[in-house]
C-alpha cells in the first residue's frame, strides 16, 4: 500500500540556520510528490511538487526539496529559517495507480511541527 | 494562484442538527472536489471525491447518509453533516482540482471549517 512518513513529530531550529523537514514514501510505481504548509486554523499551502526532471526542486518561499530514488525520501530544505517559517508542514504523494483518473487524491504523511526560534 | 474558499469558517451547532459547509473554487472550474477531515494534531484524512454532476466516492469508513456531498456546479461543493453529534467536532476542509483528470493538476486547498458539536 502507498504512504508516507515523516518520521519526525516535530523539528525546533534557530532562526537563521538550515532546517530541513523528513519525508519518505513508499508507492508502487513512480512517485508524485508534495510538501504543503498549513498555518493554525488555516487550510493548506502549496510549497512545491516533484513531477519529474531535475531531483531538486524549489518552491515557495525560499523552500527546496530533493528527490532521491534510492532512499525513497524527498526531504525539505530551506538555507535560513525565519521565524515565520514556523508551522505544520506536511509531505503528500500522489496516488500512483490513479493518475490520469478522476480520483487521484493525495496521500498525506502525519505532519511535522516546525519551530523556528529567534 | 487558484483559490479556493468555504464557508463559514466556523461553526456551533447544537447536538442532532445539521450543518452545510460550502466550498467555492473561486477563479478556476473544478472538475474534482475533495473533503478532508483533520483531528488536533493529526493529518489530513480523506472523506470522499466528488466529481461534478455525479455522486460522490466515500472513502472506506465514511457513512455515505451522515456526510452529505453535492458536487452541483463546477466551482460549487457542499459537505452537509447530518444529525450532527459531538465525536463530528472536527476541522474540514474542501480542496479542489482543475482541468481534466490527471496527475499534473494541483490541488488548491480551502481555509478549512472548525465545526464544534455541543
């Protein structure tokens, strides 16, 4: 079956220094994957997806991920943290066996807890 | 971007009631809607897809008559609760996808809606 893990509840870094948030996936064909943030009480915010191509893929506010096969992970990373990078960031991967149907829903990992301290 | 919308954002009703949650795609025609459920501190969890014009799919678990899902018009989705009791208390959200099915498409998420159950 396809999932996801992040393996870590929460992540604390100081503001200023690399963060970087873990997710691995486990599908059973070629992976779509997301990472979304998700502020409290509010919906979800598309940071930046893996398609194809190039393994590092950059997104929305100075965010980056890399896709690495052999170890089935697609890890978040920012150079410098801000303060208000602090949320919940969650990883997602696209159901394999429904692209190009009507469904193909996203499969979230549990989430992470980022917070960046001043 | 694409927005995405629902309304109300929040919502107390009393134990036995029924409440109606909308979901707008305000810029875009939404062939697909999602309904997620979100617990604290917990990940999204699929409810059911619904495609415009047809009946909605249930995810395994989901009681069909209790969550009801019209999908009438291409920017408009509802997620009615029926006969609402306190374990229903929860964070919904609505999120939705544009342009024919495929796995490219990105979906836009919604602000989300806090319903308390008394």
């Amino acid at each position: 079956a396809q999932s996801v893990a992040q393996p870590e509840d929460q992540v604390n870094v100081a503001e200023g220094n690399p963060l970087t948030v873990k997710c691995t996936y486990s599908v059973s064909g070629n992976p779509y994957l997301f990472w979304y943030v998700q502020y409290p009480n509010r919906g979800l915010q598309f940071l930046l997806k893996y398609i194809t191509g190039d393994n590092l893929v950059k997104g929305s506010y100075g965010f980056e991920a890399e896709f690495n096969k052999s170890q089935t992970s697609f890890h978040l990373k920012k150079p410098s943290a801000l303060v208000s990078d602090s949320a919940l960031y969650f990883c997602a991967v696209r159901d394999p066996l429904n692209y190009g149907g009507s469904q193909g829903n996203l499969i979230f990992g549990k989430g992470t807890k980022l917070s960046v301290k001043p | 971007g694409a927005v995405v919308s629902q309304h109300p954002s929040w919502v107390i009703c009393k134990s036995g009631t029924s409440v109606k949650i909308e979901c707008r795609s305000l810029d875009f025609q939404a062939t697909t809607m999602f309904w997620y459920r979100q617990f604290p501190k917990q990940s999204l969890m699929l409810m059911a897809t619904s495609n415009e014009g047809s009946k909605a799919t249930y995810e395994q678990g989901v009681e069909k008559d209790k969550f009801l899902i019209n999908h009438a018009s291409l920017t408009l989705s509802t997620l009615t609760v029926t006969s609402a009791h306190p374990e229903d208390s929860s964070f919904y959200i609505c999120s939705a996808r544009r342009g024919t099915p495929s796995s490219y498409n990105e979906q836009f998420f919604g602000p989300g809606t806090r319903l308390t159950v008394l």
